[in-house]
C-alpha cells in the first residue's frame, strides 16, 4: 500500500513537472514573440524617418541646384548687356571717326581759305594794272572756290550770318554797334566766317551784333 501511494505521488510530481515545463515553454516563446514584435515595430518606426531624411536632402540639393542656376543666369545677362554696350560704344566711335577723321585737317586748312579770301580783298582795293588785278583776283578767286569744294564734300558748311540773328552756339561777338536800321542782337558785319563738319561747330563765326541806340526803349542782350 505504501509502494502505491509512493508510486502515485512521483506520478503527480512527474505531471506537475511537465506542466512547469510546458508553461515556461510557452512563456519563452511569448518572449520570444513580443521581442520580434517589437523589433519590427521598430524597424517600421525608423523606415519612415529616414525616408523623411532622404526627402529632406533631396529637396536641399535642388533648391541649391536652382539658385546656382539663376545666378548663372543673371551672370550670362549681365554679360550679354554689357556686350551690347560695348558693340554700340565701337559702332559710335567708327561712325565719329568717320565723320570727323579730317576734323583737325580742316582746322589746319582754314587758315589758309582765310589767307585767300583776304587776299582777294586786298587785290580789289589795290590800284594800278587793272588786268593784272583782275587776273589775280579771278586766279585766286578760283583756287579759293576749288578747295571750298573740296572741303564741302568732306562735310565742310560755311558760317556767314551776315544779317541773321545772333545765334551764340555758332557766333562769337567781337563786338556791338549801335545800329537804327537792324533789329537788336542781329550780325551787321562778320569779321571772319565760322565752319561747322557734320553739322558740329570747327569754328564759331567772329561777328559784330547790332543793339539799340542809347536812349531807345527794347531789350538788349549785352551779353553777347
């Protein structure tokens, strides 16, 4: 009776062991799966952050691409526009140099037109053979018309504004004179005629320009 009950208490002792066995059993592989759980868990936490990261550095390297870009741009505009400057600047300096290349050829020229205009009024007040007079005068006269011709298809325009106006931007007034018969600030006499090339002055007119007699109402530009 003894020998039976041992036997059935190793028994008992024996089931109860294999359901210990059993329970941690099956703790450990709850463990074990709430472990992986939360591994995974993880690993989906963390895959969406470094997407955003990635994101993140792909926007920054484009909005960098694209201000390089524009400042290249504004870099090639800037260029282009000082380019055009400069084309027109050398279009203008040809243009110049071709209207006014003989510019200070001219300013050598004119005195000699004045040596000739001068010695043609000095013939004509001489006295003496008057053949050999006129033969001078007409010799001079037409060497003086050759090189004005010359000079005048070169761009060459004469300045004699006896009885015009007087203009400051053409004249140079050596001189006023009372004069009852010319409207004031008008040219009575040009002393030396004046030249302009193109349509710029070489030389200003030497004028003397009327004004009113003394005592007589009207404006007078004295600064002539």
């Amino acid at each position: 009776m003894a020998d039976s009950d041992q036997s059935n208490e190793q028994k008992l002792d024996a089931e109860l062991d294999a359901v210990a066995t059993a329970a941690e059993s099956d703790a450990s592989q709850a463990d074990a799966s709430q472990a992986d759980a939360s591994q995974a868990d993880a690993s989906q936490a963390g895959a969406p952050e470094a997407g955003d990261r990635v994101e993140a550095d792909l926007a920054a390297e484009l909005a960098a691409a694209v201000e390089e870009v524009a400042k290249y741009r504004d870099v090639a505009l800037r260029a282009e526009a000082e380019m055009e400057n400069v084309r027109r600047r050398a279009a203008r300096d040809v243009e110049h140099a071709h209207k006014f290349g003989i510019e200070k050829l001219i300013q050598n020229i004119l005195p000699v037109i004045d040596s000739l205009e001068k010695g043609i009024e000095s013939a004509e007040q001489a006295s003496g053979d008057e053949g050999a007079t006129k033969a001078i005068i007409e010799g001079m006269n037409l060497c003086l018309k050759m090189l004005t011709e010359v000079l005048v298809k070169e761009g060459l325009s004469i300045v004699d504004p006896s009885g015009e106006p007087f203009n400051p931007n053409l004249h140079q007034a050596m001189s006023m004179v009372e004069n009852p018969d010319m409207e004031p600030n008008s040219v009575v006499a040009v002393m030396q005629k004046g030249y302009t090339l193109n349509e710029r002055l070489v030389r200003p007119a030497m004028v003397m320009v009327s004004k009113a007699p003394a005592g007589e109402s009207g404006a007078v530009d004295e600064t002539v």
